[in-house]
C-alpha cells in the first residue's frame, strides 16, 4: 500500500493536478487527501498527502460529523445557487 502512495506522491510533484478541470479557479488548487476505507489499518504515511484511514463510511462520517458542525457555525452560508457542490455527510 505504501507503494501506492509512493505514486500519488509522484503526481503531487509533478504539479499535473493544478490544471486539472476541477481545480478552483479563484483561489489556489487543492490536491485531494486518499481516503482508505478498510478493515484493516494500514502502515503508509507521506508529509506531502493527507492520509485518512476508516474502516467503514459511518466511521468517516462520525469522525468529521463534529469538524463539519463547528464550520458551519463559523463561516457564512452561501445561496444553493453558489455554483459550489454541497454534500452532506448526516
């Protein structure tokens, strides 16, 4: 596993992800954290890529069900006609 983050780590370096379709075009791009959603808790790291490890989707959700509540509360809201994709993980 860890021979796979080795290549996202190689794409992270080779900048090809800022100009892809995606990417904000306001602000600065954003390369997506790995998400590995498995039983088993794997030993990969990497200072360049965030790395979440869950064993189930519920898992996810209640590990950033308490981060998503406190940024609501602190941000402003933006019309559902924004342009931006909404997903809500409760």
């Amino acid at each position: 596993m860890q021979g796979k983050i080795n290549l996202y780590e190689e794409f992270f370096f080779s900048d090809e992800w800022k100009a892809l379709h995606w990417q904000p075009k306001d602000r600065a791009a954003i390369f997506p954290s790995v998400i590995l959603i498995t039983p088993v808790r794997y030993a990969v790291s990497s200072d360049h890529i965030r790395i979440i490890q869950v064993a189930s989707i519920h898992e996810l959700m209640e590990k950033y069900k308490s981060a998503g509540k406190q940024q609501k509360d602190g941000r402003l809201r933006t019309p559902a006609s924004s342009g931006r994709i909404k997903i809500n993980l409760t």
